[in-house]
C-alpha cells in the first residue's frame, strides 16, 4: 500500500522531467574583495561555522584546531526536513584559488569554495557535490532538497559578502 502511494506522489506532475536534473549544488557571486582575504575567512571552522546559516549547518564543535589539515569540527547539516550529524574536515587548501571541506561518513558529501580573482574582485563559487538518492526519494530531492541547499549556500555567500565587508 505504501508503495502504490509512493508511486501515485512521484509520478503526480506527469512525466518525471526531473529524473535527469543536477544533483550538484551551484552558487556563485562576484565579491569586490581579493581571492586572499575570502580564503582566509574559509579555511578557518571558528570563522567558517558562522557564514553558514543556522537552520542550515548547527550545533557546531570545533575541534583542538580550527585550521590546517588536521582541523576537524562536528556538524548538523539540514535541508528540507533531512539532518545529518557528520564530521568535517579540510581536505584540500590550494593557496588562495580553493578551499575543500570533506564531510566524513557513509552519507558524507565535498564543499568547495573557488575563488577565481576578476576585475579587481574575485568570483567566489560555492559547491557541493551530491549524489541523487534513488526513487522515490529522488523527485523530494529535486523539488525540495536541492532548493533548499542552493538557498542554504547563497545566504552562506551573503554571509561571506557581510563578514569581509566589516
């Protein structure tokens, strides 16, 4: 009976045009500020943690260090109704061109910030790297999680726009 129920909710909307769309998730923004100065604010969980919004990534533990490779922190990440409590990592510091945090676990994922300096200003991109989960969770995932997270990593951007403004 649930199944006959799930099946009616995905297939609602007609055809599943959502079966081939993104997975990733895909912010960016230009910032008047040089790629240094926003690399510095990333690479650091004490003034990384803040930029995120709260109904987004909470309960933050920062671990003995906040910085360099072995930098950890604990993380509850949450989009559309969906929580995960992961531990993150730097994995990956390229100088001031990018910054990747790997979230460690069997439901783990990679963000990465990109800094491409342009005009005098940098190109910041934000992006999460996600897998689609199968149906009848995928139709959810791109109609609520998706957006969700695209709305959690452009406030994050404003966030960084605001706090490199001070």
């Amino acid at each position: 009976m649930i199944s006959v129920l799930l099946a009616a909710v995905a297939l609602a909307d007609g055809p599943p045009a959502w079966k081939d769309a993104p997975a990733d998730v895909v912010v960016e923004r230009h910032l008047d500020v040089p790629p240094a100065v926003l690399a510095a604010r990333v690479s650091d969980f004490e003034s990384l943690a803040p930029l995120f919004p709260v109904e987004c990534a909470e309960e933050w533990a920062l671990g003995p260090s906040t910085s360099g490779s072995d930098a950890t922190a604990r993380v509850t990440v949450r989009a559309a109704g969906l929580r995960r409590r992961l531990t993150v990592r730097y994995s990956k510091v390229e100088g001031d061109r990018m910054v990747e945090l790997d979230y460690v676990g069997k439901k783990g994922f990679f963000t990465q910030f990109r800094f491409e300096p342009v005009d005098g200003g940098t190109d910041v991109t934000l992006i999460t790297y996600l897998e689609q989960p199968p149906w009848p969770l995928k139709r959810y995932f791109v109609f609520n999680v998706h957006p969700a997270w695209t709305s959690c990593h452009e406030r994050t951007l404003e966030a960084l726009a605001t706090a490199v403004a001070r």
